[in-house]
C-alpha cells in the first residue's frame, strides 16, 4: 500500500514528507493506521547518523488504530486502540521475568532499520527505506508492529497524545515508580526538565515523595515543574555550585537522583548531592567514554549506587495501562507536556522541541 512518511535522508539534514510502498503485513505483523507519534530525542540521535543508515523512517511513539493482522496475531483485531512501544523478543531470560527493556535481542529488533530477516518494509520505488526502527517506524500514516510491541487501549482515551508513553514518558515515570520504585516521604532530584525529566516529577508525586527538585536551564519548564508538583526549581546558569544548591535545600542528600541530561559535570553534581545510601538513575546516553561520576571511594564508604535504567524498567503491558489508569484520576497530566503538529510540519516540530518552545511534540498524521 502508499504511506506518507518522514523520510530521512541524509545524515542532520532535514526530514522529507513523501509517498513510500509498505508491505502487507506478515503472519506475525500488525498493521495500524497512526494517529499520533511522539518525536524523541532517540530518533533524532539515531538520524544524526548512529543508526541505521540513511535513507530511514524513524518513530517509535506511535498510536493508533489496528486496520489488519497477520494470521499468526491474536493479541489484537481490527478496530483495537493500541499504543505502541519498544520491541521485545518475549522469550528470552530478562523478558521471562518482566524486564522487557534489557532484551538479549533488544539492538536487533529495535535499531537494525530492518526485519530480523534483513528485510525491509518500506521503499521508494525501487529504493529500499531503513525501516522497523524499534519496530513500528511511525513517522507515518501507516506502520508495521508486532504483538510484543503494542498495547491495546480503551477507546475513551485521546488517541492522538498517548503514544509518548510508549517511551518518553515511561522512562522518566517509570525510572521513579519501577526502577528506582522511590519510597514515600523519600527525596529525588530530578536533572533536567523536558518530557522524561517532567515524567518523573509526575511519578515522583505518585509515589508520595516529600522533596522533589528539579534542575533546568528554561524558565517556562521550572515553573510547568513547580505546577505539576515539583517543590524546589534549580535554574544551572545561576546556581554556580550545583551540589551546594541541593544540599541547601536536602543538607543530609537526596535519597534519590534522576539523571535526564547525559552531561558527566551534572551527573558529578548529582552524585555530590546523594544521601548515605543514595541512589542516582542515569537515564540519557552519555558520550562515549564518559567517566563514571563521583569516586569509588565514596561510592562504597557511602553506599551509594548508580543505577543504568532504560524505557524506565518498565514492561509496557502493564505500565502504559497504569500511568493511562493515573491520567484517567488526574494525578498523571500527561497531556500538559504535549503539542501538536501535522506531520508536514515535522521539521518546524524538531526546531520548537529543540529551542524549549514545546516540550513534547507530537506529529499528526491525518491532520
């Protein structure tokens, strides 16, 4: 069939609204008509030139309606609301026990650009397009999944805005309520303020912890993270001493730290800020090679950890269902994070997410 799709095309260069071929859907294959598709710091990293190569279909926030199953699919139908998330082999020791995040064929099945068979699902006449990234390449109208990747909603939900929590907003949330399952009256601090930093601010207030502190350079973020519930904001550009401004606030250390931003100097501060037993979740990639921040010495005499958390440790059946169970009460407000875009419009999209002008963009197919 004809999809509209974002095209990759080259390396930093601008995304290209075109007419691509996908394929019917296999045996094990869902076909869903996209509602709406988060833009996330991954696909851009990944466009950047990481992987796959160019020309490419990214997006991995989608949502959706299901329009066709292959034979072999019986956890959805036609018609089922589903959000789309990470892709995970089901089988193998971590995804037995619920950690579908850390899947021994997590590289293969999310970020090859292809089918584990090398396959493609998309192409430009006879152009074969890197496709299947994270298993749903949802910069489209229409996109290929698979059953360990979605997860069908109620039809009451705003289907447009959902699927960010198939990654974004589940790594921060879930970083607090899953990986770190921070305890109540406990104290977090939280570096960085865009949709995964924001995210866990929310989860943090789920989980009843009594300091919440939050650490971003844009103004209008701090005060979104002092409404969701944030009790201290923390602008870097002025607080010289990071580590001396949080422990003003929490003088014995925070119990808890979330790391958003991949930078080695924050993460150094974050460490400094920890309380005896102290945990510090790192969330964002760092460059490579980074050191590890702080010292062992400190690290064992306080007894500290520093923990790697990816998708927030989270397995997407039972989380996304929850955090969409917490929206529903009003004590998850998602939405106030998100802006809407057309999918022509993906480029201006990826310029506001970047300058701060929107936290969340979230492309629209069928506008």
């Amino acid at each position: 069939m004809q999809v509209n799709a974002a095209v990759a095309r080259a390396n930093c260069s601008e995304f290209s609204v075109e007419c691509l071929s996908l394929d019917s859907p296999r045996h094990e294959e869902i076909l869903v008509r996209v509602f709406g598709v988060g833009i996330c710091h991954t696909d851009l990293v990944m466009k950047g030139g990481v992987t796959p190569e160019t020309p490419a279909v990214f997006g991995h926030e989608g949502a959706g309606i299901v329009e066709e199953v292959g034979d072999a699919v019986t956890k959805v139908r036609p018609g089922d609301h589903v959000a789309i998330s990470f892709r995970s082999c089901g089988t193998c020791a971590q995804c037995r026990a619920h950690h579908p995040a850390y899947c021994n064929a997590m590289a293969l099945l999310n970020f090859s650009g292809a089918r584990p068979d090398g396959s493609t699902s998309l192409r430009a006449d006879d152009q074969l397009i890197a496709s299947n990234f994270f298993g749903q390449s949802s910069f489209a109208n229409y996109c290929l999944t698979y059953e360990r990747n979605v997860v069908k909603i109620s039809d009451d939900v705003p289907l447009e805005i959902v699927g960010p929590l198939g990654c974004g907003i589940q790594t921060g949330a879930g970083a607090v309520m899953c990986a770190l399952s921070c305890d109540p009256g406990s104290s977090i601090l939280v570096l960085g303020g865009g949709t995964v930093g924001l995210s866990a601010v929310m989860g943090a207030i789920v989980q009843g912890c009594s300091t919440i502190i939050v650490v971003e350079p844009h103004a209008a973020r701090r005060t979104l993270a002092s409404e969701l519930g944030a009790t201290h904001v923390i602008d870097p550009a002025v607080e010289i001493d990071l580590s001396a401004a949080i422990r003003a606030i929490a003088p014995e250390g925070v119990n808890y730290a979330v790391d958003t931003s991949g930078v080695p100097k924050v993460q150094s501060a974050a460490m400094a800020s920890l309380a005896h037993r102290g945990i510090l979740g790192l969330v964002a990639i760092s460059p490579a090679g980074a050191p590890i921040p702080g010292n062992l010495m400190n690290l064992t005499i306080s007894g500290q950890c520093i923990k790697g958390i990816i998708e927030g440790d989270s397995d997407p059946d039972v989380f996304i269902p929850e955090l969409i169970a917490l929206y529903r009460e009003g004590r998850f407000p998602f939405d106030r994070l998100v802006k809407t875009y057309p999918l022509r419009e993906i480029n201006q999209a990826v310029a506001d997410q970047h300058s701060g002008a929107c936290i969340k963009a979230i492309l629209l197919p069928w506008d």
